[in-house]
C-alpha cells in the first residue's frame, strides 16, 4: 500500500469516512472539502471549509482527516489549509406580501412590558392618520390583539382572489386584523410545538387577503423563538420597534431583542425604541409623575448604547389598560394617553421614511 500512487479520489473516499460531530454526516457530504486538492508524489495539500473560524471541532477534525487519509496512504505527507465559509444570502422582493410598503415588526425582550397595547394603539393611530393599515397578531401562545380591539368570538371567512381561496381579515377602527386568536378556543391554550406554531402562522400571512397596505404591523411573541426566525425568513421586515419599560430586568431582555434583529444573518433594521410605562400619572393629577419602575434615563442610556431613537415614551394611566379590556384602544380617546401613542404614530412615519432612504428597499433574506 505504502507504494500505490496517491490520487484525488482517495483523498475523497478517506474524507468521506471523518463525520462532523453531532451531525451524522461527513465532510464531503457537508461541503467542507474545498476543490483544490493538490498532490506531488507523496505530498498531499486541500483545504477544509469552516463555517466559523471558532468552529470547536476544527482541532480534531483536522486530526482526523489526517488521520483517515495515513490509514489509505500511510507514505502521505498530509497539509490541511483551513477556510471560513462566508455566509450565503439570497435577497430578494417578498413575494408573500406584494401590495404591502412596510412592515414593521413590534417587538419586546419580555412578556409583560405593554407590547400588544404598544401595536395595537400603534395600528389605530396609523389608520386614524389616513393610511392603509394591517395587524398580524403573531403571539400564538397568547393572542391579545382580539380582545383590544373588540374582536372577540369574530367569525372568519374566505373568498376566491385570482383562482386562490383566501382569509379576509376582520377589521376595526379601520385596521385589518388577524390572528390565530380568531381560529382557536379563547379558554384553551395553544399547546403547539415550534412547527405547527410557526405554519399557523405562515398560513395567516401567505393565505390571507391582505391587499394593498402602507404599513403591516407584526406584534411578535415576547422573546426571541423560532417564531421570530419564521417571520424574518418569511417576510421582508422593513424595521423594528422595540418595547421596553425603565426596569433593569426589562431593559436586559430588550437589549437580547435588540441583538436578534441585529444579527449577520437576521439584519433588520432597529427603527428605535419606546420607552412603555415610563411613569404613573393618577388621572385626576395629569401634571403629577411617579416613576415605579426606574428613571427614564435608563432607556436613554441603551437607545444610545445602540444608537438608536427613543420614539416616545408612554405613561402608565388607568385608562390605558381599561381601554383595551374593554376593546376600544386608548388612542380612540381626547386624553393624554392618547396623544402619546400619536406622537408615537408620527415618529414611526419618520423613522421608517428615514430608513427607507438611507437603506435598500425592504427585502426579505433567507438564510441558507
């Protein structure tokens, strides 16, 4: 054996016999072997293609791979190069949204913070200024969008656009509205594994009659899940908006949202934060403020960490809550409250004017 000729596709046929750890698959299979295998007599040069340059195997897959070519060729004098893969992207136009200009993804570190609040007086205040507007309630574990817009119990129904039978929203306040509330038992609990989850919800976007929209709005599930992953992998996101209240605990979580979004592979742009619950104001006191949950420094301080924009900063009152209990959105109303949530409609507008002038129009990236 020590004096057979050594040729390309016994250095291919070893290889195939090193599996990558945990994946059940060799390097051939995975592409890690790079076209460039070079042989002068007993020399044996290649290169192995990583896909980070911290990958914790590389050692003793590099050990290996020697290791399995000595055992066919024990005269080869064996060189392993090494190679980060870049990342592949493919970008192009959404093509399960076409007559839809922005969508904007609401978002929070953490459940309990007034994201569903945040979207759904967001969405009203949007329709109030004239545009077109839709809301996707996408917390499947727990809808919320129903019952503060007074959708509870609404009856879904179908009809045929261009041969396709396909969801017709609800609407109220003059938003278009869905969400996997309408299709299960309010009393039950979604109990769903990722999967199913994640195909009720592409079956809401990619099935429904959404026709044409200014803005499409996303109330995310509170964290970071393969909800999220579903979403940006299915839609172009044009922008984020982060919610977050003053708290330490709050902000950590906004910070991991913050860092999703911003990832290589996800790259959504942040269009800012808002700063939710910044302070108590008794209703019969408008002037007074209390600061349960911290100073609104501490917003200020990660919007500047990320060099980001406080878009508004929403006062805990009463009403508020009162208001999307009984399914009419605060902003529906003359109050302070209300004027909060239009300044922060207004700061939406911009920033997402600002963003889709300095940045390429809104794409959807798949990940591969």
């Amino acid at each position: 054996m020590a004096n057979d000729p050594i040729y390309p596709a016994l250095i291919t046929e070893a290889l195939a016999t090193v599996r990558y750890p945990g994946s059940g698959r060799n390097l051939v299979e995975l592409g890690m072997v790079e076209d460039d295998i070079r042989i002068d007599g007993d020399k044996v040069s290649f290169t192995l293609i990583f896909d980070k340059a911290t990958d914790p195997f590389k050692a003793s897959l590099l050990k290996s791979a020697e290791a399995a070519i000595k055992l066919k060729a024990p005269q080869a004098q064996v060189t392993i190069n090494t190679a980060t893969r870049q990342p592949v992207h493919t970008v192009e136009k959404a093509p399960a949204l076409p007559g839809v200009k922005n969508i904007i993804a609401v978002s929070s570190g953490k459940g309990g913070v007034g994201k569903s609040t945040v979207a759904a007086n967001l969405a009203v205040a949007l329709a109030a200024e004239g545009y077109k507007v839709g809301l996707l309630d996408a917390d499947i574990f727990g809808p919320s969008i129903p019952k503060m817009l007074g959708l509870e119990g609404e009856q879904l129904f179908m009809h045929e656009v261009d041969g396709r039978n396909l969801i017709i929203p609800a609407e109220a306040y003059g938003v278009k509205v869905l969400s996997i509330g309408f299709l299960i038992d309010p009393a039950s609990a979604a109990v769903w594994r990722g999967a199913m989850a994640s195909n009720a919800l592409k079956q809401l976007i990619e099935q429904a009659d959404w026709g044409e929209l200014d803005y499409f709005l996303i109330d995310m599930p509170p964290g970071t899940s393969d909800i999220h992953l579903t979403l940006v992998q299915t839609l172009g996101i044009t922008g984020a908006v982060v919610v977050t209240t003053p708290q330490q605990v709050a902000l950590a979580d906004a910070r991991k949202g913050i860092a999703m979004f911003r990832d290589a592979k996800i790259n959504v742009p942040v269009l800012g934060l808002v700063d939710n619950m910044a302070w108590f104001t008794p209703e019969k006191h408008p002037d007074e403020r209390y600061f349960l949950f911290g100073r609104e420094g501490a917003v200020d301080a990660l919007a500047a960490e990320y060099d980001v924009p406080v878009l508004a900063r929403i006062p805990l009152v009463a009403s508020v809550g009162d208001h999307s209990d009984s399914g009419r959105p605060i902003v529906t109303e003359p109050t302070a409250s209300a004027q909060a949530f239009i300044h922060l409609a207004h700061e939406v507008i911009d920033a997402i004017d600002k963003r889709n002038r300095e940045l390429p129009p809104t794409q959807s990236v798949k990940t591969h």
